[in-house]
C-alpha cells in the first residue's frame, strides 16, 4: 500500500460512547529519528473500550484507540540505527518520555516523571494528539520501537505489547520461578498470559477463577492447578499457600480473604484496575509479613526482554484475528467475556 501521510485510513471513536468508524488521519513527517511502520496487526485491549467510551473521562476526539502493534518497518530516518527497513517491530502503550529523569534514565520509562506519551489520545511533544493502531501506517520515534523477534507468530505477538508486559514485568520482579507457588486470579486477557508466563518461568501455577468453567483451557495453558473462587472451600483449602498471587481482574473483590491465601513473605500484586477503592485489613498484611502493591506496563528494554522471553518460550497471546469492521462487535464481546483471549484487528482490511 502506497503511504501518504496526509491520508492514513484508520478506524476510530468520533465521540464518547459512539461506534467506531472508518477515518482518514494524518500522521507527521518521518524526523531524522523516527521509524514508519506498516501495520499488520492491531490487539484490541479493554483499556480502548474504557477510553472511547469515556470511563476514563474527556478524550480528545476522534480517538484512534490501539497500543498493541505490530508490523513492518517501511522508512527509518536519517539518524536511526536501531530499525531497518524490512524489520519487523511492535508498539506498545507509550511512545514518548522525556528520558532525562531518574525513572527514565533507569529504564521506567512508563513512570516519566515529566509525563510520557502515550499511543493514542495522548498530546505528544509536538503539542498534536497521538493516534493508535487501528489504522495503516504509524509513526514512532526510534527508542520506543521493540524488535519482535522472528520466533513468535506476528498476530499472536501483539497483545503481548500490553497483556504480555503487564503480566511479565511484575512475575519477573516478585520472584515467580522454580520452587514458587503462583496464583493467577482471573483467566482473561491479561490472566491467560500470566498463566503461560508464570509456567515458562518454572513456577508452580494455580488459577483461581469465579467458576470451573475454564478450568480446561488453564490446564491447557500450563496451569498445574485451578480452583474456584465461588466456591467458599477455596479459600480454606488453599490458606498461607502462595508466594505471590497475581491478579488481573478489574472487578472488585475481597482482598484480604485473598492476602490470607499468601505464604510467609507473599506478596499480592494487583494489576487489574477495579473502579472501587480496596479495603485492606492490617492484620491480613501484618499477619505472615504480606506485601499488598500494584504494578503497569513496563520499560522498553524489560518490553523487549519480555519479547525474547516469549519467542525463547513459543509464547504468544491465544487470539481471535478479525477484519477491522468488526470492532464494534468485538467491543461488545469483550465486555460480554465472550473472546478467547484477545481479538486483533487485521490492517490489512482497514481503508
């Protein structure tokens, strides 16, 4: 497809709550040290639903929502060494920072404390609104591009731009490995990767769903054990077992019938993000030394560490590919949990 920066198609949100729908953008020159992409695939990720359906308050509409990217590198600029031509590479949920302060500097660069950019429906440097990857063609600066290593299916590999890092970053830093117990709390999207993550990690893994009914897909995934959370037993059976419990669910629950599920030095991590505050009894933290914390994404290098994690492992997300006028529809069975597990839109059907 020939590229005029001038006419992008893309698909994007007109306003709050609307469908989705086809829409020329404009995407910016390619600078010395940008990098054109030719988009492949697109991951659908329920943080675009909240954006464009204004759960996370005014956007600047339209929103061109996607920051799970992957495709071919078509124009690097005249500074770049990192990319070229031909390569294939991936976008993930920040393409800015300032890289001058200290969490830039150490490799956080999703915690620019001078504000990072992120993909779409942010105000990049050059005072225009980002737009994401439901669209043909992007242009991203060189630093905050990832190599997508060959050994993982392109489709497959773009949900890992965010559900891959979300779950990989916080396994690696609480210890998930040979000898520990980790539960995965939700089998979604973002629990579906925890669990291979977890797994490929050499970690013990227990899925704790609201029901049984995934329970073979979990095991299929490389979960050793699942369990119910409806059921009350669950959280009997299961007391002072686990080294770190992992959850990816956005709705609230009862957390510290759950921190009573850690080890001595267990920690919980949440990385779902429930509307409703959490209330947390002291003693559930005090008693066993527990840990209670949160994390996001990660940087890019840890990104690009993930990636060759996966494709050293054959891990890619399970996927549903879908032709880009099927978003709408896709939307609504994201929120019906109705996609095993993450829908990517083709680019090549978009325009």
């Amino acid at each position: 497809m020939t590229y005029d920066r001038t006419r992008v198609a893309a698909w994007a949100a007109p306003a709050s709550g609307a469908p989705l729908a086809p829409l020329t953008i404009e995407r910016r020159e390619v600078g010395a040290n940008d990098v054109l992409i030719a988009i492949e695939y697109a991951g659908i990720c329920h943080s675009d639903i909240h954006t464009v359906r204004g759960d996370w308050g005014p956007q600047p509409f339209p929103v061109v929502p996607g920051h799970e990217i992957v495709g071919i590198v078509a124009e690097v600029g005249a500074d770049v060494t990192t990319h070229q031509v031909g390569d294939r590479v991936g976008v993930g949920c920040f393409v800015s920072s300032c890289r001058e302060c200290v969490n830039c500097r150490k490799g956080d660069e999703q915690f620019c404390l001078n504000g990072g950019v992120g993909t779409y429906a942010a105000t990049d440097r050059d005072g225009t609104t980002t737009q994401g990857g439901y669209s043909t063609h992007v242009v991203v600066d060189a630093h905050f591009v990832l190599s997508v290593p060959s050994g993982i299916d392109p489709a497959a590999a773009a949900p890992l731009l965010c559900a891959g890092i979300t779950t990989y970053s916080p396994l690696k830093r609480w210890g998930a490995g040979p000898g520990k117990k980790v539960a995965i709390v939700g089998l979604g999207g973002l629990g579906h990767m925890g669990v291979k993550i977890a797994h490929a990690m050499g970690a013990e893994v227990t899925v704790l769903s609201q029901s049984l009914k995934k329970q073979e897909d979990a095991l299929r995934l490389g979960a050793d054990h699942y369990h119910a959370t409806s059921d009350p037993t669950t959280f009997q059976a299961l007391a002072g077992q686990f080294d770190l419990i992992l959850s990816t669910v956005s709705a609230s629950l009862d957390v510290n019938a759950y921190l009573r599920l850690l080890a001595v030095d267990g920690a919980y991590v949440n990385v779902g993000a429930p509307p409703q505050p959490f209330s947390v009894e002291a003693m559930a933290l005090i008693y066993g030394r527990h840990s209670f914390a949160g994390s996001m994404i990660g940087g890019i290098a840890e990104t690009q560490e993930m990636l060759d994690f996966c494709a050293e492992h054959r891990l890619g997300a399970d996927i549903e590919v879908i032709d880009a006028d099927r978003v709408n529809e896709a939307y609504e069975r994201v929120l019906a949990s109705d996609v095993r597990y993450r829908f990517v839109i083709d680019a090549a059907t978009i325009g």
